[in-house]
C-alpha cells in the first residue's frame, strides 16, 4: 500500500521530473520546490511499509495513568431524598443568585471592609480553614451545629466569618477553586457544620461555568461525600439532611452531572 506522500506526489510534479531521478543529489539542498518534492518522494520510497515500535514493559509500567473514580453518590434511604420539584425549584433560586452576583459583582468590590477581615493569601490552606470555618471548629473544640449566638462582640476569629458579598465578590476564579478545594478536603475529615455549608453555597455561587477539570473533579467530590453523610443519617428530621440534599442537588442539577442526581422516589 503506498503512503499519503506517495498518493500525493504525481499530482503535484510535472512529468518531467519523474524521469530525472537517477540525477538528483539527496546529499545537498533542494534548488527549487519541484525538487524539494521529488527529494520526499525518493525519501517516502525507501521507508518500510511496516514499523514496530520498540516499547520496554518496564518503563510503562512505573507511569501508569490514573484514572479518577467517577462512581455516583450513594443512594439515598428511603424518604430522605428530596423531590423533583424541590430540586428544581433549587436550581431556579440558586441560578438567580448567580445572576445577582455578577450583575452587582462591581457595586460590593467598591465597598470597604471591616478592619478585622484580614483574608488569607490564595495558597494558605490553613488559613481559609480558619476564616471561613473560625478556630473552634479547626481546632476540634466544636462539632454538629455550630450557629454562632448573635451578639454585639461576636469574635469572626473564632467562629469563622461568613460569606459576605462583599467578600465573595473579591475573590478572583482561581481562588474560588482552591478554596473550594480546601473545604471539601476538610469535609472528607469532618462533620457537616452550618459554616461549611453557607462557604460552599457561596463558593458554587461563584464558580463559572464552563468547569475546568480540577473544579469539576470537586463538586463531584462534594456531592458524594454528602450523600455518604446522608446515608448515615438516623431520621428525616436531621438538620443537616436540607443541606446535604441542597448541596447534592446544586452539583448534580445545576452544573450537570446528572449522574449524581438524586431520583424521584416510586411510590
């Protein structure tokens, strides 16, 4: 079988340099295009037809790719999964509050903040840890709902700040993503608690779309480790199953990956 090469070459050489083979130099420089050409055509000639490549097993072998899971969540026991219409109406609010954070993105940068939110530099894991979720969850001196009491000293430091638009809005695509990551890691670890879920409605609020492959592999890390919280659950009357459900839906329904989703039950 002849190659591309050769198929292509008579149509693009005149006849005549069909017949000057015997006199062309292959040492030296083409002269000319036709030349240039017809030096391919000899080249492409002399190559076997046939080539086995050389691969050493023991090389391969030390650089295996590995491929990420991309099992769904588990399910949900029975009367703990949220409806079709719920989840859609989730997904309506949810694509509204994105809508409003762009739209007035610009309006809460201008706005100043307090002298105590000294936010952490993008790659101090440890220090998003600490600003979003405070030093008593960190410190594991807290655990299950941890609503801080309203007050007129209430210490950030210690119970974490919230979400505030004025600084959700300020935090460029790629922080989102890293602390996005962060939390999620922490939450692999831990408990829910109600700080991590006001951050993480906050930091999907502001993830764009289309992902990029790293925020994509989280959400999905996300989904199904609320639905093994979920499924440890003793009653429906838990306060954490509104926002586990809540969570599972936004990454499932909203950012598709429909896979995860919660199905309606048969009754």
């Amino acid at each position: 079988m002849k190659s591309d090469v050769e198929e292509l070459m008579p149509r693009l050489l005149p006849i005549e340099f069909g017949a000057r083979s015997a006199d062309l130099d292959l040492s030296g420089p083409p002269r000319n295009p036709q030349e240039y050409l017809r030096q391919v055509q000899l080249e492409a000639s002399q190559c076997p037809e046939v080539v086995v490549a050389q691969i050493d097993p023991k090389k391969l072998s030390k650089k295996q790719t590995v491929i990420a899971s991309m099992a769904g969540c588990p399910a949900a026991p029975v009367g703990f999964s949220p409806s079709l219409r719920w989840q859609q109406h989730q997904v309506g609010t949810f694509s509204d509050v994105r809508q409003n954070i762009t739209k007035n993105r610009a309006h809460w940068n201008s706005q100043n903040l307090d002298d105590n939110v000294l936010m952490p530099q993008p790659t101090d894991e440890e220090g998003w840890k600490r600003f979003c979720l405070g030093e008593t969850v960190c410190l594991g001196s807290s655990t299950g709902n941890t609503d801080p009491e309203p007050g007129p000293a209430l210490d950030y430091n210690k119970v974490g700040f919230p979400p505030f638009l004025s600084i959700a809005s300020r935090l460029k695509q790629s922080t989102v993503q890293i602390v996005l990551e962060v939390l999620i890691g922490w939450f692999e670890e831990h408990d829910f608690v109600s700080q991590l879920g006001r951050w993480l409605y906050a930091l999907l609020a502001c993830l764009e779309k289309p992902l990029l492959p790293g925020a994509h592999s989280s959400i999905r890390q996300l989904a199904r480790r609320c639905a093994q919280l979920r499924s440890t659950l003793e009653s429906e009357d838990d306060h954490k199953l509104p926002a586990l459900n809540l969570l599972i839906c936004l990454v499932a329904r909203y950012f598709e990956q429909n896979d995860l989703a919660d199905q309606p039950e048969q009754t």
